[in-house]
C-alpha cells in the first residue's frame, strides 16, 4: 500500500512538501543533517538514507559534507520505483536501490551513518527495520531519525490542526490523491512520541545522543549511536 501510495504522487512530491511546509522541510532537513554530521568521525564516511524518496536527504547531506571538505559515499533505498527515478536526477552520485527497511540489501556492518527521514511511520514492522539498521551499522555508528509527532504545546496543536486538514486539501488539489494525505494525518496520530520511540530504539542497541524538535512543534530530529 505504502509503495503505490508514494508512487501515485512521487511526480509532485517535492512541489507539495515545499508549499504544505512553507519551506520549512528543507530547514528541518538542514538543521537535521548538521546536528548528526556533528558527531561523525569518519574520514570517508559511508552514508545510507532508508526511505530515501527522491533524494533531499542525500543531498543535503552531501552539501554540509563537501562545506567541510570531507568526501563520503552515498547510497539510498526507497520501495517506490517512481520515487527513486527523480531520485536518480537529482542524485546521481549516490547508490540507489529499490527495497525495504525491513530486509535492507547491504551487508552487515557497512555504514558509519543510516538517516531516516519521514519514512519511520511507514515501515511495516518497525521493530525488524530498527533490527536491520543495527546490522548495517558499523560499531558506534549514527542513526539519524527525522520525523513528524504530535505535541501538546499549544503551537503543536495549532500544527496538528493543520496537518489535519490544510495539508490533505493541499496535497490532493496537486496530486489528485487526498487520500495519500489523508494517510500522513492518520500515520502521525497512530506514531509513538519521541520518547517512547527513544525506548524503543534503546531495547535493540542504540543509545540517545539528542531530540530536538522543530519549529511550529510538528518534527522532531533524534540522533543515536549503535551500541
């Protein structure tokens, strides 16, 4: 369901991400990336992005990255071919493969960083895709968590009145699939807040190092390290 969901509107992707958020996901993803680059050591760096869709998160990273003169190599996984054929242009340097978070198809200890980002919500069994990071993951490395939750502030509310209902029209006047919208709402209400999610993360191997969330209360970013 996930996979046709995306693939139905991975041709405005983008556009409705850019106008739902005022541009803020290209913040959040900005401020995400440097904050978890912060922490990493490795001199060349291999760098995987799960549910990869078409790319921002690789190149986002790969832009702070080459700021500080480090080279790195890149490679994404996204279950939606669609997705990843934009992904392809816009990161052509990268690694790209079609798959799952739940059978990631790279060998066990291969990367010093593994990001994820808004596509947590999504994995069927999110206890297996925490397992299969873990594996990938090279001995003390990052894990990098971007994610949409609901908060109880007063500004967070205010954000979750909107995902609810301003985004869904948005996304479907542009898509022609509310539903698809309808389904980011659904997905956050039934998704654990970050700290439950921190103790979930801690029951398979992985030690929190920062939660921070972003403005208006809508995203949050958590990095860990593979212990």
């Amino acid at each position: 369901m996930v996979r046709e969901l995306f693939n139905s509107i991975a041709k405005r992707y983008d556009l409705v991400n850019r106008l739902t958020t005022l541009g803020l996901d290209r913040r959040w993803r900005g401020k995400a990336c440097e904050l978890a680059l912060g922490h990493l050591t490795a001199e060349r760096p291999k760098i995987l992005d799960v549910a990869c869709g078409t790319g921002d998160m690789i190149r986002c990273m790969r832009k702070r990255l080459g700021e500080r003169g480090v080279p790195a190599e890149f490679y994404g996984l996204d279950c939606s071919e669609r997705m990843l054929e934009i992904a392809k242009k816009k990161v052509p340097f990268a690694e790209l493969k079609v798959g799952n978070a739940e059978e990631i198809p790279f060998p066990s200890e291969s990367f010093d960083l593994v990001s994820v980002a808004f596509g947590l919500r999504n994995f069927s069994d999110r206890e297996k895709a925490i397992k299969e990071i873990n594996r990938v993951l090279k001995d003390n490395g990052l894990l990098l968590i971007l994610e949409f939750s609901r908060d109880e502030s007063l500004l967070g509310k205010l954000a979750w009145v909107y995902t609810k209902t301003v985004v869904p029209f948005i996304g479907g006047l542009l898509t022609g699939n509310r539903e698809a919208y309808n389904h980011l709402w659904r997905s956050i209400k039934a998704f654990p807040s970050p700290e439950e999610l921190s103790g979930e993360f801690w029951k398979f191997g992985f030690e929190r190092l920062l939660l921070r969330w972003f403005f208006p209360r809508i995203a949050f970013v958590m990095v860990l390290r593979k212990v």
